[in-house]
C-alpha cells in the first residue's frame, strides 16, 4: 500500500523556564493510503500533541520540534513555511476537534464558516461556496440544510454540532483526515450515529484517517491499525485484530482488560491499572509503565526497551 503520511523519530518538546517536557519523545508510524489508524491510550499519553505537530498548530514558544520528520506525500512538513503550512491545513489535512463548541465560532452563522472555507482553500465565489456548504450539510445528514445554514453554533444540538465540524473538516476533500476525540462530548446513540458517519463517508469518498481516542470501543468499530502510547512513546502498534486478540504489552493488556462486558449476571468490580500517567516533567527512567506495571523486572526500571517484532505486533517490552 502507498504511504501518505510517515512520521520519523519525533519529539515534541515543551521548554519552561524550569523544566523541559517531552511530550511526544521519538515517536514513528505511517498511514497508509485509504487507511483508518487510531491511536489510543490514557488522557496525557501525547495522543492530541501528536496531531498538533502533524498540521503545525503548537504555540511555538513554548514548543519546539526537537527532531524528526513528518512526512507527508513524501515531502517535511517541518521543513514548510507558516504561510505553505496555512495552503496544506483544511485543504489536504483537516482537523475535527474534540468540542465543536470550543471550535466553531459563536458569533458567526454555520454557513459563513463553511462558505470561508471554500473561498479560502478552493476560491469559490459567495454563490459556489454557499451551494457547496449546503451539499455538505446534506451529506452529514442535516435536515433542512438550507435553514441551518444561517443557524449560529447554539442553535444546533451537540450531535449536530459535530455533523458540522465534519462538514467543515471534508469540504475541501482532503488527503488524510484527523479525528482528535470527536465523540467523547456526546451520549452513546449521538456517538454511534457519528461513528456510522464517519465510515460510510470514509469508503464513499476514499479518505485517510487518523482517529484519536480513549475508548476501546470505537478503535474495534472503525480501525484497520491501532498505535497505543504511553507517557509520550508508542508502546504498541499492530493490525486491529491481532491487537484486541493477542495484545503483548502489559499496558495494552491493561486497557483490554478494563474494557466492561456482560457475562451472565454476575456483578463484578471492573478492573483498572493502578496508579496514573505521571506528568511529562516526571517520567520515570527505563521504561516509563514499570511503577505501574505489575510485572516490572529490575531491567525495566533502568533500561529504554526499543521497540521490536513480536508475534504479528511491534511492541516495546522487554518482557513480551
């Protein structure tokens, strides 16, 4: 398959006046093309820092690319200027926010902050970009698209919300697709609907998509491949199937295992793992899951592991 998108030994690094915080330390993966790639794991692995650095949209200070490449149809993104990086966001790489209502702006209607979108990225006139915006409305399943149109973000459900920020990330018919948590804010019908969307579109119009989450749940529902990272590393990384079949690495088998199920009626306490993410600042040496890892050996608590092949997964354990 050809890769869209190849990520190479990135670290992101935050620098304060006190301390330097890695939150994303050597990380690597691909994307292939017409490929779905989630990447999970607890809130503060470096899951949402990733994608920022992926479209440039960190606060530099405080942040800095300490090294690595982001390679994106074959060329570094890095290596871009603000201004080619401005021509490459929404138009071959959007973005879909965690809370559309934090995204979209308040005091503009839904149709001018589609209608921006077109004249900016495919210059479209005022008529062109309102027709198209209200063709997109109608593909994420708005009713009555034309009225909605002139709707400010709080009219709008929150489910509906999020049909709009999906609009806004497809309108410019996009390489490669980011999906940071867009369903975390949502009850489980809203969430389901969204997901359902988000695949047919996927397959109707051939997108690449990396979708961000914590939950299990929707990486089995909509994933070819899934990334698991832990204090700002990659853990894990494996096919969808042989990672919720045979996961190798001690966190990974953590996760699964608190994932509820029904078995019977018999009531049990739900698993958890013990202990929490420690803050970038504070990462352990050795590997950064030992002080909660209940296999941790002494080389784990001094030694990096180095991620390699194990069974069909590449893992990052030295004891997989």
């Amino acid at each position: 398959m050809e890769t869209l998108l190849a990520i190479n030994h990135l670290r992101t690094y935050f620098y304060q006046s006190n301390a330097v915080i890695p939150a994303v330390d050597d990380v690597s993966f691909t994307i292939n093309k017409g490929e779905t790639l989630c990447m999970v794991g607890e809130s503060g692995c470096g899951k949402s820092v990733t994608a920022f650095s992926i479209i440039r949209l960190l606060p530099m200070p405080p942040a800095r690319f300490v090294s690595g490449e982001i390679l994106f149809q074959g060329e570094d993104l890095l290596k871009k200027t603000n201004k080619q990086m401005c021509a490459i966001r929404g138009n071959q790489i959007s973005f879909i926010y965690q809370e559309p209502m934090t995204s979209l702006n308040p005091v503009f209607t839904i149709g001018m902050q589609l209608s921006e979108t077109l004249r900016i990225h495919k210059n479209m006139n005022a008529k062109e970009a309102r027709d198209y915006s209200i063709h997109m409305l109608e593909l994420v399943g708005i009713p009555s698209a034309a009225m909605r149109m002139d709707e400010y973000p709080h009219q709008l459900s929150g489910g509906m919300r999020q049909r709009v920020m999906i609009a806004l990330g497809l309108c410019c018919d996009p390489e490669l697709l980011i999906a940071d948590e867009p369903t975390t804010a949502l009850d489980v019908t809203i969430q389901a609907q969204i997901l359902d969307l988000m695949q047919n579109l996927k397959q109707k119009l051939g997108m690449t998509m990396l979708f961000i989450t914590h939950d299990l749940g929707v990486v089995a529902e909509i994933a070819q491949r899934v990334i698991v990272m832990y204090a700002g590393k990659i853990v894990e990384e494996g096919a969808t199937a042989t990672i919720f079949a045979q996961p190798r690495h001690p966190y990974t088998k953590g996760l699964m295992k608190c994932i509820p199920r029904v078995e019977g009626a018999k009531k049990e306490v739900l698993p958890t793992i013990k202990g929490v993410v420690p803050p970038p600042d504070q990462f352990p040496a050795g590997c950064r899951f030992h002080p909660r890892c209940p296999l941790a050996a002494d080389v784990c608590r001094s030694v990096v592991p180095e991620m390699r092949p194990v069974g069909q997964s590449h893992v990052a354990c030295h004891l997989a």
